[in-house]
C-alpha cells in the first residue's frame, strides 16, 4: 500500500482578519491534521498574530504586500509532500482534503492541479455553460488562486515557484504546471465568498478581472497590473523569485 503523503496548506493574508479566524478554524478540524502556514501581509499583523495564536497556526510575515512572494515564503518554510494554496475566504472541508490526498494516493503520475469551482453559485447567470466550465477547466483551463492550487513540493521548486509576482502569480504558475506533467481538476466544488462581487457588482468584477488578464497577455507586467488592481503600489514591488524580503517564522 502506497504511503499516505502529507499536506501544508499555505494561506496568504492580506488584512483578511475575519475570513482567517473561520478559515483556520475549519482547517484545524482536519484529520489527519496537516501542517498550516499563514503568510501575513496585512498592516496590523498583530491582530494576525493573535488570531494564528489561538489556533496554534504557524505565521510567517511578509513585507511588501505581494501574494506571488507571500505564497512562495509560505512554500519555503512548508515541509509536507504536497503544497496546497489556500485562499481565506474560500470554505475547506474534509471531503475536500480527502479527495486531495486519494488523488495523489490513487495516481502517481499527479504533479499538481485545483479544485473545480463553483461558479453556478457565483454567476448564477452563467449557469447553462457550467457543463463547458467543467470540460474546459478540467482538461485545458487556466488554474486560478480561488481553486485552492495543488503541487508536488518537488515540483513546485523545479517550477520556479509564484516568482514572487504581486498579481497574475497563478496564471503565469498554472502554464507552467500544465507543461510540466499531469494535472488533476478535482471534486467537491469549492466556493468564494461573494465578498468583491459584493462591492463592485459580479458583471463589473467580472469584467475587470478578464481586462486585467487580457492586458497581462498582451505582455503588461504583473507589478504595473497589481498597481492598477489594488489601487496603490505596495503591491508591486519587485520583491523577484524567493527573494530576502523581511520575513520571520513566529511560533506563538
């Protein structure tokens, strides 16, 4: 019988405070429990801190704000098998941790891949083409950060990692990853908070995002698009492939 292989789920943070505590909650009640490492960008970390404390969550911090350079940090301090990126306001159960792992146990030609999202729940306009969503997403779709991205730890470093990108970091990773080898779109769904979509409208949201990867495929760079994505350039520095940007491992 093939060895069970073990899991660090790596959640960047960005001023997430209410999401974090619900998020870490749920991920605590794992069985068997994997390894959870916060990477914190926010500006009161110390709200960050209390939170990863009561739970007793690995924290690391991470200075400038950038999710490509959060996700890597998070990523070099890991030590499990397989690195799950993990979005706070996304839900994680473990029907769904369940199912990462069996896909790992049950086909060793596995490198990486997501989880299939919901987007009945989210667009309900879009719900006759979720059939298509599911057959393009599975078999050649870009991976995006809200599927809660899957890799061989291994592989994540042959790969390059996020290299440090402020936005886009899952694109430009997901391309890669589906050259390097087999990628696996798995089940139960996984779903958003509602929360952006909230606030700008799902059809502008929408759009936006699409413009911002249009342009990214045009060739902007990621830290002129974070600029325009987070309205202020803290986001796009050029912190660049697992750089020595202020980081700390805090274990209370």
């Amino acid at each position: 019988m093939p060895k069970t292989q073990s899991v660090s789920i790596i959640i960047p943070c960005r001023d997430d405070y209410k999401y974090l505590s619900s998020i870490l909650l749920d991920l605590s009640n794992l069985s068997p429990l994997p390894e959870i490492i916060v990477s914190d960008a926010s500006k009161d970390h110390g709200a960050v801190k209390e939170i990863c404390k009561h739970h007793q969550i690995k924290l690391l911090q991470v200075e400038p704000p950038s999710r490509g350079q959060q996700l890597d940090k998070g990523a070099e301090k890991a030590t499990s098998d397989i690195l799950l990126f993990h979005h706070t306001d996304t839900n994680f159960s473990q029907n769904h941790y369940d199912s990462l792992v069996q896909s790992f146990n049950t086909d060793s030609t596995i490198i990486g891949g997501a989880f299939l999202k919901d987007i009945e729940e989210l667009y309900p306009i879009f719900r006759l083409f979720c059939w298509f969503h599911k057959v393009y997403t599975m078999h050649i779709g870009t991976l995006y950060g809200d599927q809660s991205i899957f890799v061989l730890r291994s592989v994540f470093f042959e790969l390059g990692g996020f290299e440090g990108l402020p936005l886009m970091e899952d694109v430009k990773f997901s391309s890669k990853l589906r050259d390097y080898g087999n990628v696996s779109v798995i089940t139960p769904k996984i779903k958003s908070s509602k929360r952006k979509f909230s606030r700008e409208g799902t059809l502008q949201r929408k759009l936006k995002n699409m413009w911002l990867i249009i342009l990214y495929r045009l060739g902007v760079s990621p830290y002129k698009l974070a600029e325009m994505y987070y309205g202020d350039q803290s986001s796009s520095s050029r912190g660049g492939q697992f750089s020595s940007n202020s980081v700390g491992l805090e274990k209370d």
